[in-house]
C-alpha cells in the first residue's frame, strides 16, 4: 500500500497562496530538499529564456503554470541537482509500472505522471493531493536523486 503525506514543497512558507499549476516545482524541491523558491526561480528563469518553436510559443518567465520538461534547459538543471532519468515506458510498451510503493524503487524521485509530477520519498507520495488514482495510475518515468553526489 502506498502511504500519501500533503507537502507542498515549501510554497506556502515561501509566501504563494491558492492553487497553481506549480506540480514541477513543488516536486523537485521535496525531492531534493532545496528551498521552494530557490527551484521556482530557476524553472521560472528557464522557462522565460526557452525560445518559442513551430510547437510552442514564447511564455512568461513563470513556473507556476507548468514547465516543458522535454527541453534541454530542464533536463540539464535535473542533472545539476543529482538528478538521473529513469523512464518506464516506450512506445507500444503500454503501462508496466503504477505509482505504487511495491512498484517503484526507494529513495527520492520525481515521478512523471500523465499531466502531472509528484515527489516520493522512499514509498510515500509528498504532493498536495494524492495522484496515484488507487495505484492504478501510469508511470512515465522518474528523476531518481542520487544521494551521494560527488
């Protein structure tokens, strides 16, 4: 069984009120341990220099309205934490892994979800709402943050 904690990662602490869509933000920054603010400013600088594409059009410099984290820019700043991608799912594979404790492995991930991220710390999912949709939900993949970073 998969224990849910409510964590908002810092946000409000962090002085933000009412909801948003910030599930990037909030994830990474009780998956690293890094203050909320601090992992906002930087999505937010990240996401107000990425250029627009034939896909995507030019956004504000905002991480509280989602974060393109198929781009360069964000996959680099997960490194830089300790973070390492681990997908789960390839085209035609269809769903192998759920957002389950007994599914995934311990420690700190940053699990990718359909629209959504969330954190979970060794089993326990850390989010303002539990995401698993009763361990049925599908895992795209998950940042695992690697402890003893050198």
């Amino acid at each position: 069984m998969t224990i849910f904690t409510h964590n908002d990662g810092g946000r409000a602490a962090a002085g933000y009120k009412g909801k948003t869509g910030d599930c990037v933000c909030r994830s990474i920054a009780i998956a690293s341990g890094r203050p909320y603010q601090e992992v906002y400013d930087r999505l937010a600088k990240g996401t107000g220099e990425q250029r627009a594409s034939s896909r995507t059009k030019k956004r504000a410099a905002s991480a509280a309205n989602g974060i393109n984290v198929g781009r360069k820019w964000f996959k680099d700043y997960m490194a830089e934490l300790g973070f390492e991608w681990v997908s789960t799912m390839t085209i035609g594979t269809g769903c192998t892994i759920h957002l389950k404790a007994d599914e995934l492995p311990l420690g700190r991930l940053v699990v990718s979800v359909s629209k959504h991220y969330t954190a979970m710390i060794d089993g326990t999912i850390n989010d303002t709402h539990d995401p698993s949709r009763g361990g049925t939900r599908c895992v795209y993949g998950y940042w695992k943050f690697k402890e003893n970073k050198v």
